[in-house]
C-alpha cells in the first residue's frame, strides 16, 4: 500500500516538473520569436 502512494505521488512529481520545464520552454521559444 505505501508503495503504490509513493509511485502514485513520483509520477505526479514528474509529471509536474515536465509541465514546469515545457511552460519554460514555450516562453523561451515565444521570446525568440518575438525577437527575430
């Protein structure tokens, strides 16, 4: 049982941080299009 909360609580830590990461590249990108 303790693992499947772990597992569970994991993937939501790395679904959160690639959103995080995505959300930071979708500026960058914006910013260099906004530049050029």
């Amino acid at each position: 049982m303790i693992k499947q909360i772990f597992f569970y609580f994991s993937i939501r830590g790395i679904l959160l941080a690639l959103s995080c990461i995505n959300d930071q590249i979708s500026t960058i990108l914006k910013q260099r299009n906004n530049r050029a």
